[in-house]
C-alpha cells in the first residue's frame, strides 16, 4: 500500500504541475482529495489490512492527503493572485480625468417671464397674493359680476368639478379674496396657473396669468394706461408699439384690451397674429361698482382698476416663438434655448 501511495503521490503532483488554469488545478484536487477522491478509497482500503499495519498505513495516507492539500493551494491561490493583479491593470481608474457633469437644467421661459413680471411691479409698489387653482364658483365668477346664467361665461370655457367648484378660468378670482379681507388702499398682482378648455397655437388648456389692481379714492384710467405702458415698456423695450381698444369684461367698466405690436412679423401679418400685425396680451379696465359693493366697498368713495395678462403670450412676444403648445412639451432642445 505504501508503494502505491507514493505513486500516487507523484501522479497527484505531476497531474497539478500540469493545470494551467485555476479551473483545472481545482478539478485534480477533487479528484485526489475530494470525498470520492483518490485518497478516500484508499482509506476505505484501511479496515482489510492486517491490524499491526493499520496505523503506519493510516498515518501515511494521511501524509499524502496533506502534501497534495498543501500544493493544490499553494497553486490555487497563485492564480487568484495573477488574476487578481490582471484585474487590478485593466481596470485602473484615472483619478486625474475630470468628473462627468450632471446634465443642469435651466429656468422654464414661462417662470423667467414670471419673475420679470413681478419684479416690475414689486418696483412700482405692488404686493404679491395667491389664491387657489381648485376655485369656487362664487370668486371665479360669482363675485365679479358674473352671476350663474350670464352669457358672458361662456366666454371662458371652464373646466368643472361640480356645480360650485372649478378650476379657475382667470387669476381675476383672486380679486374678490383679497379685497373680502383687506381695505383699500391696494396695490396687488396675483399670478398663477388658470385653466381652460382651449387649445390651439395660440391657446393652451393650462396657462398662467398675472392679474393685478390697485384700489383707492381717486384711481382713474390714466393711472391704467400709465401704469400698464411702464410695464410694458420695461419689459418690452421703450419703442414697443402698445395699443388699447375698447373691449367688455363683466368686473371692468369701462374696459379695454390691450395689444402689443407682433413681434414675430414685426406688424406685416403672420399666423401667430392672425394677419393683424398685433397680439392682444391683456385684458384690463376699472374695477365695476357693482365688484365692490359684493366685497363691501363703497363705490363712491373708492375706484380701481384692474388688468389680466397671459404670461406665456409675452414669453411668446420676447422669445419669437410662434406655436404656445411648445411651452408644454418639456423638449429639452427647446428648453436649452432660452
Ligand atoms: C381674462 O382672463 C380677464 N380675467 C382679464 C382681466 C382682468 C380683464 C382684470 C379685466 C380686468 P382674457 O380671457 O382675455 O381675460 O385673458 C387674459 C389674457 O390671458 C389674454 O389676453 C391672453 O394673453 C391670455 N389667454 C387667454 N386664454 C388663453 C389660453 N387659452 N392660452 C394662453 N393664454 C391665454
């Protein structure tokens, strides 16, 4: 038995010396030493020896079973170590290349022209106030003179949840919240998101507007006309062309619309301004007597007026773009632009 363990010694040793691969080196360790290996049949010889034998042949298998042990690990761990610095050359980091920037995004033109909005008219005494998207009948409508069956609803096509709640069809409702509360003298714009039923290229079903009025004895059209010019002057540039026409507004009397040159044709007629060379911006007027009554003003004592723009109809104007919906579909190519 110990004559043919010491070949199997040499057998073993010569089997691993050959293995060029980790993989091969582990598959000749099982088969000596593994537990249907080699070395175990030979222990399983051991029970037939004569018992003077047993021991010195015990001993002697467990010998082999450790020399092979020893060099199949020895050999195994070899080849971790080459792969391992293998690995360590291809996947060298350079600590010296530049980090990769998060792509940054930029300010929406909607919420830019926003901002330059207010700021005009936190410039000219102007306070800011919000009110709700989900309104109620009462202050979209009710409170500006427009009672349920009014023709002139029809005029802003509304998004209902129920008979007393929408979402608001103008940031004018924000009018009778503040001035419920508050008493003159007012200076406030109150931009936000409005909602209609609309859409085409100069239409959008969610738009924003800014609404602003000033309340106090002695307000008058000129101070309209003079305040909305600055504005619009600031904003625009001091040689836009800027015109008011006549127009009907239930909360306003009298009322006007006013209409800035079209700065996509310059005035000679496009798609955007209809052929008309103008694009109508804003709808203003002085606040109507029976608007103050409902929020408990005197209308003898005090006058107002009042204005609603659409903002992304300037972002239109000051950006030279010529289809609204852009505005909404978030692509970023467009977006970079601005
Ligand atoms: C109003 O909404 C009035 N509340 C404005 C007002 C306020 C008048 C205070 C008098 C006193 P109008 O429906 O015209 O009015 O809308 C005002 C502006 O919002 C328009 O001039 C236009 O610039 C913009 N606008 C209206 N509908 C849309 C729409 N569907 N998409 C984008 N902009 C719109």
């Amino acid at each position: 038995m110990i004559a043919k363990l010491e070949n199997l010694l040499k057998e073993a040793f010569s089997d691993l010396s050959r293995a060029d691969t980790r993989e091969k080196a582990a598959q000749v360790k099982t088969r000596y030493i593994g537990r249907k290996g080699e070395i175990a049949s030979f222990l399983k010889e051991l029970g037939g020896l004569p018992a003077g034998e047993r021991k010195a042949a015990g001993e002697a298998i467990n010998q082999a079973k450790d020399a092979i042990e020893k060099e199949a690990e020895r050999l195994l761990s070899s080849f971790d170590e080459r792969e391992k610095a293998a690995r360590l050359t291809t996947d060298r980091v350079d600590v010296t290349l530049p980090g990769r920037r998060a792509p940054l995004g930029k300010r929406h033109p909607v919420t830019q022209v926003m901002d330059s909005v207010e700021a005009i008219f936190s410039g000219l005494g102007f306070d800011i106030a919000e009110g709700p998207e989900v309104e109620l009948d009462y202050y979209n409508f009710e409170a500006l003179n427009l009672p349920k069956d009014h023709p002139a609803r029809d005029m802003q096509d509304t998004f209902y949840i129920n008979e007393e709640v929408l979402l608001r069809t103008h940031t004018s409702a924000v009018q009778p919240r503040v001035m419920e509360v508050e008493r003159p003298p007012l200076r406030v714009i109150a931009p936000g998101t409005v909602y209609r039923r609309d859409s085409d290229i100069t239409h959008t079903p969610m738009f924003h507007q800014v609404e602003g009025f000033m309340v106090d004895r002695g307000v008058r059209f000129s101070d309209l006309k003079g305040i909305l010019t600055q504005f619009l002057h600031e904003l625009f540039g001091e040689d836009t062309g800027i015109r008011f026409r006549p127009s009907f507004f239930p909360f306003t009397e009298p009322s006007a619309e006013v209409d800035i040159r079209c700065v996509i044709c310059s005035g000679s007629g496009c798609r955007v301004c209809k052929g008309s060379g103008w694009l109508e911006i804003l709808g203003a007027g002085m606040i109507h007597p029976e608007v103050f009554r409902t929020v408990k003003y005197d209308p003898e004592e005090y006058t107002g007026f009042a204005f609603g723009l659409g903002i992304e109809r300037i972002a239109m104007l000051k950006f030279g773009i010529d289809d609204l919906r852009l505005f909404f579909e978030n692509d970023i190519r467009f977006l970079r632009q601005f």
